[in-house]
C-alpha cells in the first residue's frame, strides 16, 4: 500500500519565500542607501571644486579681486614692520642710538598707512595681475605637462624699474617720514663717531630723522641701500626654487597632479552615481509614500546633514591649519585678513555646497513629515517589494 505525500508539510515551507526574499529586499536597500550617501558627499564636494577650480576665468577674477582690492599685501607689509619692530626691541637694538641705514631697519618704523602709500607707488596692480595670470597659466599647463612642478616664471622688471626710479625715492621719504625727529644726544653720538673717523670712511647716521645739513644725504643713504635691494632681485624669478626640487616636495606635487586630474576628468559626472542609486532605491523599495520617507527621505536626509555638516568642519579645519602654517607670530590684524580673505575665496566653493546640502536635507525631511503624517492615517504594514 502506497504511502500518501504530506500535504500539510509542503504548505508550511510556502511562506518561508517571502520573507527570505523581504530580508534580502531590506539589506539590498539599506546597501545602496548607504552608497548613495558616500556618493553623494563625494559628488557635491567634487562637483563644487570642479566647478569652480577648472574655470580659469573665475580663478583670475578670484584672486583679482582679492590681491587687488582688498588689504591684504598691506597687511602682510605691515607685519614685517611690526616683526622686524619687535625684533629690535628683543635684541635690544632699539636703545643703542646707533643704527646703520638699512631698509630692513626703516621699515620697522612703517605702518598700515605709510605701506599703503608705498604698495601703490611700487606694487601696481598691473604687476599684481601680471603675477596673477602667469601663475593661473602655469598651474593649468603644468597639469598637461610630464614636469613634476608647475613652472612660474615672474617678469620683475616692472618692480625694479620702480625701485630705482622716481617711485622707489618717493617711497623712501614715505618711509623716512615715520622716523623721529634726532634728540641732541643722538646729534651729539653721530658727531663724535663723524670725528673719530678719518676722511672718506663713512659713518652710520642713527635712525632718526637729523636735520640738515645731514638729512639730504641720510635720505641719499636709504635710498643706496634701495638700489641694493634692487640689486639682488632677479629680473625673472623662477617660482620653482621656492619649491625646494627635494624629492618630497616632488612627491607632494605628483599627489597633487594626480588628484586635480581626476577631478578634472571627473567633476562633470559626479552627480550621475548618486542619482543612478536614487532611482535605483526608488525601483526597489518605493510603493507608498510610507516607502518613500523610509527608503528616500532618510538617505536624503543624513546626506544633507554630512554635507552641510562636512563643509562647516573642513572649512574651520583648513583655516585652522592656514594660520598655523603662517605662525602664531604674525599680528593679530593680519590673521584676521587672512581669516577674511580664506573666508571669501573659499565661499566660492563653500556656499553653493552648504545651498545644496540644504537642499537635500529639505527634501528628506519633506519626505520624512509625510511618512509621519501617511503613518498617522493607515495601519503601518511593510510594503517592500518580494
């Protein structure tokens, strides 16, 4: 007698399909929610620096504007015053009375106002943006190029022309003007060392402003030690040496190269991985406006708080580490331009991701309210797909 198939067994292993396919359904989704947010960070931060780093026109106006109109070489000036003013102090050269007549000690006496005057009547701005555009141009032809650095070559005959001329002794009288007027006692050292020398040897005139019949050739001094100054810049710099050409400093500038190419070749499609990821997630996982907040409104939602979250971060990280590199030593007024300038230049990129961090994270949370208010009206029931 034949035995009979259990039927009652075969029905109980039906509904174990199901749910084996729900499970893999979820962690399928959960997979490619995940990859849609690191895709997404990857996307807005490349997208922005693509956009704005591979835009040569941009890039000039950028630095233009920043090195043409605002303070900031004023500023940088004013630091090597207050540096070199400080110095004195430390080594006790500012209570000897005697100094010899060198630019690197007049300049002690400059201030914000006195190198405003100076930067306009020897740094043009056509030499600022002289030494703009060839530095954009070799950036973007060093990266086509086999050369391990970019390649600066700067024209400084303008400059020179200007130290050495009518402009160059102009600024000297600026700068002389910041000396204080000669006490008696300094008269009185300078005679008395102008004594014990014998004719021809020149004697050093203290630093300060003496009165005549001193003060024409004082000013003919500084003026020497500007032609010397002249004398030691080149005609043509080459912006390499102050790279160093150490195998680090190559290795450094590779990484570099590297990574602005792949930006470069990159940027445009960026965005293509997170929104191929998205409709992905939506074909899977999306049958209800319950799905939707689930499935789209989280990973919407988390990326847009780590975008607008990672742009705070990394713009305060590098700052940070911009005023470490220039030092502690630097005047408060010029890290705070520092700060200013980074600030500007940097919202090139930073502004339109924090615009579009928000972006996403409001319509993830549209799509979270909506859940909510959907889970209010219906029975919450799992309706992703089998």
């Amino acid at each position: 007698m034949s035995e009979q198939p259990d039927k009652n067994a075969s029905v109980k292993e039906v509904p174990a399909w199901p749910e084996k396919a729900k499970r893999k359904s979820k962690t399928l989704l959960i997979i490619l929610s995940v990859l849609f947010v690191l895709a997404t960070l990857l996307a807005v931060g490349g997208y922005d620096v693509w956009r704005v780093v591979f835009n040569p026109p941009l890039v000039r106006q950028m630095l233009e504007d920043e090195f043409v109109e605002s303070p900031l070489i004023t500023r940088v000036l004013e630091d090597i015053s207050i540096r070199r003013a400080q110095e004195r102090i430390t080594k006790g050269e500012s209570l000897s009375g005697v100094n010899e007549p060198d630019i690197v000690l007049l300049i002690s006496f400059v201030d914000y106002e006195q190198w405003d005057v100076i930067k306009d009547l020897v740094v043009t701005d056509d030499f600022v943006l002289h030494l703009i555009s060839v530095s954009v141009d070799g950036l973007y032809t060093w990266l086509d190029s086999p050369d391990p650095a970019p390649t600066f070559v700067w024209e400084m005959a303008p400059l020179k022309d200007r130290l050495v001329g009518q402009e160059g002794a102009q600024a000297i009288l600026v700068a002389y003007g910041t000396l204080p007027e000669c006490t008696d006692q300094e008269i009185a050292d300078f005679r008395s060392r102008l004594a014990a020398m014998p004719p021809g040897v020149e004697v050093l005139y203290n630093l300060c402003q003496f009165p005549e019949p001193w003060q024409t050739d004082q000013i003919d001094d500084y003026v020497h030690a500007l032609v010397d100054v002249n004398q030691n810049v080149p005609a043509a710099y080459d912006f390499n040496r102050m790279l160093g050409g150490t195998a680090a400093a190559s290795a450094a500038t590779g990484l570099v190269k590297a990574g602005l190419r792949g930006v470069r070749i990159l940027g445009p499609f960026l965005w293509i991985a997170p929104l191929v990821l998205l409709a992905l997630i939506a074909a899977i996982g999306v049958r209800s406006l319950r799905d939707a907040g689930r499935w789209l409104g989280i990973p919407l939602t988390v990326s847009g708080g780590l975008v607008v979250c990672g742009m705070f971060l990394t713009r305060a990280l590098l700052l940070n580490l911009l005023i470490r590199r220039i030092g502690a030593e630097t005047s408060t007024l010029l890290r705070a331009e520092v700060t200013r300038s980074f600030t500007r230049l940097s919202g090139y990129v930073c502004d339109p991701m924090l615009i579009q961090g928000l972006i996403l994270l409001g319509a993830g949370a549209l799509l979270i309210a909506a859940w909510a208010v959907w889970g209010r009206k219906h029975k919450p029931e799992d309706n992703t797909p089998t």
